[in-house]
C-alpha cells in the first residue's frame, strides 16, 4: 500500500486549521505495478500535478474517473479525499478515509486525513484519537505527528505540541510544516526568541513562502520590532497581494499601533478574499469597537453563529465581547461571555486574564490574583497580548 504514502506529502494540503500550502516541490511517490494499470497510473500522476498546483476541478475529474472505473483504487481516493478538503467539504473527506482506514488500516496517512477532516469540524477529541492512531501505527512518521501537534496547538496545549513538532523535526529535519508548527507553539508559550531562531533555521526552500513570512512577522511583533513584521507581511503581500493571513497580519500591526482605520481597511479586504476567515471577523469586532463603530456587535454576532468552527475559535468570540464590554466600562456585561468563553476552552488564557479584570473590578482580589496566575501559566505574557489586541484603554490589573 506504498503509494498511500502520498498522504504523507499532502496531508496539510491547504487546510486553514493546519498550516497552509502544499510545498511547490512536493513529489508524487511511485506507484506499485499492481495497483493500478499503467495508463490509470500515469493519469492518477498527473491528477497529483494538478492537485500540487492548484487545479482542483482538474484532479477531482481524474480520480473521480478512475474510482468509476475500480472503486477500490486508493490513490484515487487519496486524491479525492485531500481535494475534497481543500475545497471545504470535510464531512466528505472524512467518508473517503473511512475507505482508506477501513482498507489500509496500517497506513498513518489515511488517518491523519481522518484527523484533518474532524479538525475542520471541530471535532477536537475524534481528531486527536485518530492522529493518536497515526502516531502508533508509525512513531517516527513525521506528517502524524505535525498533524498531531496541529491539533494539540488547535486544543490551547502548545507544551505538548511543542514536544510532537520537535520529534517531527528528529525524524525529518527538512520538514518544513514542523519548523512552523513549533514556532508556533513556542511563540504561544511566550518563547518567541526561540521562535524567531527556529524560522531562522527552516529549510530554504520553504523561508520566502508567504506562510512562513506571516508567521515571521508575528513572531517580530510578539519581539516589539514593527518595522521588522511589516517587512515580512509586504514580502507575503508581494506575492499574493489579497493573501488573508496576511492582511490580518498588517490589521494587527495597525491596531496596535493605533491605526484603526488602516486596520480595518485590511480587515475588510481580508474578509472579502476569505469570507469565513474568523480570526479576522473576530478582530474586526473589536477594531470596530475600538473605534466606537456599532457594526462591531454584528461581527461578534456572525462569528458566534459560526457553528461549525472548533471550540476554541469559537470561544473567541466570547472574548472579543467580554474586552469590549471592559473597553466599554461594562464588566456586567462581560460574565457571561466569560463563562461561555471558559465552557468551551477552561484553557482559554485571554478569558482567564479578562475574568481576572473582572474579578478584580467587583472587589474579588483573591479570584483575580487566581484567574492572573492562571492565565500567566497558559501565556507568560498574557498582558502584553491583551493590549495588543485590545488597545491601551483595557483596563491593567491593579495586583502584581
């Protein structure tokens, strides 16, 4: 079942949840002889081209063929399940690896597809048990584990994500969606000198891709060097001019820096490119607050309403009214979307930090020194974040 080990180049093919792009120099594997007849063989090589490059409709019209032709061809399936989630349609996604799981149930990559697919969901815990399943069939299988780390990044646990990027790295370490995934990781963990090195020492292939220069200028920012980040948003903006990551990037840049029409200008546009992109719905809420905008409260609305997102996204939601509710000097009006925040991630350090304001404003001292602390566990520098992305107008813990 060798050529299953196409999952292995394609796993994170263009998943928002994960980490982006297919590599450009992505290779197919060999096909064994018996798999497939040679000219099925040959068109299922070109379906992965087209796939590697871009063409969708072209790779799902090929492996849709040859699946009517012999349904139990795997590498077709392969091919239409990551297709299929690429364009969105995970519930999809998910049916194809059952196929494959239930045919080559010793293939890591068809259940890191399955991960992918109830990740996209926000099927948390299903996600992390078939990435466990992955990881056990193969230890050393490095897209199983950067998918595993994926998820636990997903879950608000980057310590343990962390430790399954770094074995990624041990087992391959070229692979550029590990460097990324633990700069991540340390950047969440409030490590991000450490990020900034790990960028440093990604593969060249992979350091001028317009994923990895957002991730740089986030790191810079999280550094408190501006002009350095804004360098590395215009370096992925120069490549892809509506790309959305990177205009919720340069939004953020703006916010911070007081720039709030700027910033929802890139918001705007971001959200036009990538409707559902709901960090940038979320941000545009409080921008919009910050600006004293009444839309902010539909934005928040819409982004409560997305169902399908994991629960941790969807917490943010919650938070983003709780600090405008603070900017607003309405605490009251904060509890509940706290409480709603922390009943869908207890992790959640930006909600422990707000309630810990909270806490702190009603006359709760010891609560708050509590929700501080914890929050300071989660992300060392929790405040530091909370002005970013609320503005100097949040209020700062009065304990230290």
């Amino acid at each position: 079942m060798s050529f299953l080990r196409a999952l292995a180049v394609l796993v994170l093919l263009g998943a928002p949840v994960l980490f982006g792009a297919l590599p450009a120099h992505a290779q197919a594997p060999a096909l064994p002889a018996e798999s497939a007849p040679a000219d099925q063989s040959n068109d299922l090589l070109r379906a992965f081209d087209l796939l590697v490059a871009g063409d969708l409709a072209g790779a799902l019209a090929i492996a849709d063929a040859a699946l009517a032709r012999n349904p139990d061809e795997l590498f077709a399936r392969v091919i239409r399940g990551l297709v299929l989630m690429e364009l969105g349609r995970a519930p999809e996604a998910e049916a194809e690896a059952n196929r494959l799981i239930a045919a080559a149930p010793d293939e890591p990559g068809a259940w890191t597809l399955r991960a992918r697919a109830r990740l996209a969901q926000g099927r948390l815990d299903g996600a992390l048990a078939d990435a466990n399943s992955a990881v056990r069939v193969d230890p050393t299988n490095a897209t199983a584990l950067v998918v595993r780390g994926a998820i636990r990044l997903q879950a608000d646990d980057p310590s343990t994500a962390l430790a399954d990027f770094a074995q990624a790295l041990a087992a391959e370490p070229d692979n550029a969606d590990a460097a990324r995934g633990q700069a991540m990781a340390q950047l969440e963990l409030g490590r991000a000198p450490e990020a900034l090195r790990t960028l440093e020492a990604a593969p060249p292939q992979a350091a001028d891709a317009p994923a990895l220069l957002v991730l740089r200028a986030q790191v810079l920012r999280a550094l408190g060097r501006p002009a350095e980040a804004a360098e590395a948003v215009q370096a992925a903006l120069a490549q892809d001019a509506a790309l959305p990551p990177a205009l919720y990037e340069r939004a953020r840049l703006h916010g911070a820096a007081g720039r709030l029409d700027q910033a929802q200008a890139d918001l705007d546009a971001a959200l036009a490119a990538a409707p559902a992109y709901f960090g940038a719905l979320v941000y545009r809420c409080v921008v919009r607050a910050r600006r004293n905008d009444a839309a902010w409260a539909a934005d928040c609305r819409a982004a409560s309403g997305m169902t399908e997102a994991p629960p941790a996204d969807r917490a943010l939601a919650d938070v983003a009214q709780a600090g405008v509710a603070l900017l607003r000097r309405a605490p009251a009006e904060a509890r509940p979307h706290l409480a709603a925040a922390l009943a869908l991630n207890p992790r959640d350090a930006m909600a422990q930090w707000l309630d810990g304001l909270v806490r702190e404003g009603s006359g709760d001292a010891e609560g708050a020194r509590t929700a501080f602390a914890q929050a300071r566990v989660v992300r060392p520098q929790i405040e530091a974040l909370a002005t970013d992305l609320f503005g100097p107008d949040l209020p700062r813990p009065r304990a230290r």
